[in-house]
C-alpha cells in the first residue's frame, strides 16, 4: 500500500467523496483527484501536511510511511500537529 492507497483509505473512513475530501482540507479538486484516482503525482508536503492537520485522529506516522495503525490510539495528536510527539520539530 502507498501513500496514495492510505489517503483512499481517509477518504473512505469519513465517508467523503474526492471532491468533498479536497474542500475538507482546502486542496483544489482536481489535484487531489490527480493524486488519488489518477495516481498521476504524489502529495507534496503541503497536501500531507493539510490532511494531518485536518484530521486529529489520523495517526501522521501511518499516512507517511504505512508503519503502525491509521487511527492514533492515544489521541497525541488532538489539538493539531503542534502537540504530534513525531512532528514537533517541524
């Protein structure tokens, strides 16, 4: 599974269609759809960054490298990014 595969994988766990999935974290329609139905580019770190910070429960470490479990079980990252123990230096 890539990247690609594990954002189809958000998509489908809130339920949401490509293009209310790109309103949802304010990426244009037709980039994401080239992401993940076209597969013609992969997401550049703005694209990460912005599903990351729009779903709370997302576990960043799984949408990056696939280790470890879609849904974060201890909640580190409630409240955004700044409070991910994996991403503070960013």
């Amino acid at each position: 599974m890539d990247i690609c595969d594990r954002i189809n994988e958000i998509i489908k766990h809130e339920n949401l269609n490509i293009a209310s999935f790109a309103r949802k974290i304010g990426i244009g329609d037709q980039t994401v759809r080239g992401v993940v139905a076209m597969r013609r580019n992969k997401p550049g770190f703005d694209f990460i960054m912005k599903i990351v910070q729009t779903f709370d429960w997302l576990d960043a470490h799984w949408l990056i490298t696939g280790e470890g479990d879609m849904i974060c079980k201890n909640m580190l990252t409630m409240g955004g990014v700044k409070n991910h123990p994996r991403l503070k230096r960013f």
